[in-house]
C-alpha cells in the first residue's frame, strides 16, 4: 500500500474523492471503513531575491550571458535527489543510509551557523538604547507551494527560510550603516554558498544497485568468493564515497529520519554461484 503523503498548497485544489464527507452513525456496529489518504500543505515564503534564487537554482541557459554560464541547482533538484538516495536506503544500500546521516549532520551544522551569524548582526541592530531599528520586509513577499513525499526533501526548506532571514537582516543592517558594504557582500556570498553546499551534499553518493547491498559490502572486497562485477562495484564504491563506518555498516546507527528498510537488494549472480 502507498502510505506517501501528497502536498497540495490549497485544500480546494484537492480532487473531489479527497474532500472531507460527512459520515452519520447511530450503532457501534456499523462498519463506517477506513479514512482516506492524508492530504496537507506546504508553503514557504521568501522576501528576497537571494532567498528565491536558492529554491529555484537556475539553468544554464539563464545563465547565457556570462562566458561561464551553468546549471545551478536549487531547491527541487534537491529532493528529486534524495528521494532516490531514500528509496535506496530503504532497500538496504549501506551508502545511502550513510549519506541520509550525513544529511543531517550538514543540517545541524548549517542551522548552527545561520543562527550565530543572525545573532551577531541583531546584537548590532540593539547595540543603542532608544533606537529602534526594524527589520525589513519585502511588501510582496512571494510564497512558493511545495510537494514532498519524504522527510530529507523539508531539510533544505528550514534552511532557506532561516537564509532568507538573515539576507533581510544583513541588508538592513548595511542600510542602517551598522555594517559596510563589503561586509554585507561578503555575508550575502557566504549566506548563499552555505545553503548550496548543502544543496550539493547528496552528489557524494553514486548509485551501484545491489553490487553494493549491505551484506556485500560487509563481505569486503577481498572476499574472493564474491562475483568479479561485485568486487569492482566494492572497489569502485570505496574510491567515490569512502569507507562505510563500520555503526552504519552494521546498522547500529541510522538517520532519525531514515526509512525503514522494506526490501533489500539482492545480487541473483551472486545467488548462482
């Protein structure tokens, strides 16, 4: 059964079939059947142009202008990602499990710094008594819907409202000459890189199917019984993402927000022989 949740911004922009029905029982032996898919909403609201450029990335061809122009990833490239590194990690790919992990630590750490870095810039905003100074605000912010259907994919989404945050903050404070321009350059550059690496953090993990299930890779590459195509995968995993800690290896530690694990991968040549 499909448990996934699907997002919609609007309760009304949901079908029909979905829409709340009225339900009359008098006697506890009627059977009255099972509620329906779970249906909600999710919007973020961004008030700077920084803030928007982060969720929607931009492609190459916007870019054309510039004599180096590419494709920079955003918000949606983002999920589309690690849905796949979720699905994998519930078949029981050890490295995807290991890159959710990870996902979290970047998470924690790049919360950690937007909050220190918001902290420091108010302190200056408070710095004189009398003065009040008021953060800015966009008068048309825009409110973006989003449509996600696993946890990681929301990571990002506190971030860049958090981001968001601190560009109004930084912009006020250089308006209020609390900082300089360079100063407000430099943390608009540093706000935006931090929100993209962590937007980049799921390219570390590579996709190798079941050559590199859990058990296998617990095996280890000098298992001579192991098929050749899996000894290279093996081979090939540790160069491109690294040696699995041996707690994830083993299961003993996994994401908080990490799917169960339904269905793991199997090698059938393995199998064979």
């Amino acid at each position: 059964m499909n448990t996934s949740t699907r997002i919609f911004s609007d309760p009304e922009e949901r079908p029909a079939s979905a829409r709340p029905e009225s339900i009359v029982v008098t006697d506890s032996s009627v059977y009255v059947g099972d509620p329906g898919p779970l249906w909600g909403g999710s919007k973020i609201t961004l008030h700077t142009r920084q803030g928007r450029n982060l969720v929607m990335g931009r492609s190459a061809q916007e870019g054309a202008a510039s004599a180096k122009a590419y494709r920079i990833k955003g918000l949606f490239d983002y999920a589309r990602q690690v849905r796949q590194v979720a699905h994998y990690a519930s078949m029981d790919d050890p490295y995807a499990d290991w890159t959710l992990l990870k996902l979290e630590a970047a998470y924690k750490e790049t919360e950690g710094w937007l909050k220190h870095t918001r902290q420091e810039l108010e302190g200056k905003l408070t710095a004189f008594r009398g003065v009040d100074i008021h953060i800015a605000e966009s008068v048309h912010p825009i409110k973006v819907s989003v449509q996600f259907q696993n946890p990681y994919a929301y990571l990002p989404i506190y971030l860049i409202a958090d981001a968001d945050q601190l560009f109004l903050t930084i912009l006020t404070a250089a308006h209020a000459a609390r900082i300089s321009r360079d100063q407000k350059e430099k943390l608009m550059r540093e706000v935006s890189a931090k929100i993209r690496a962590f937007i980049y953090a799921p390219d570390g993990w590579r996709f190798l199917g079941a050559l590199v299930s859990r058990t296998v890779v617990s095996r280890g590459v000098d298992d001579e019984t192991l098929h050749p195509r899996i000894r290279k995968a093996l081979a090939e995993a540790r160069q491109l993402m690294g040696e699995l800690p041996q707690e994830v290896l083993d299961r003993t530690v996994r994401g908080e927000f990490a799917p169960d694990i339904r269905k793991p991968m199997v090698f059938k040549e393995d199998e064979e022989q």
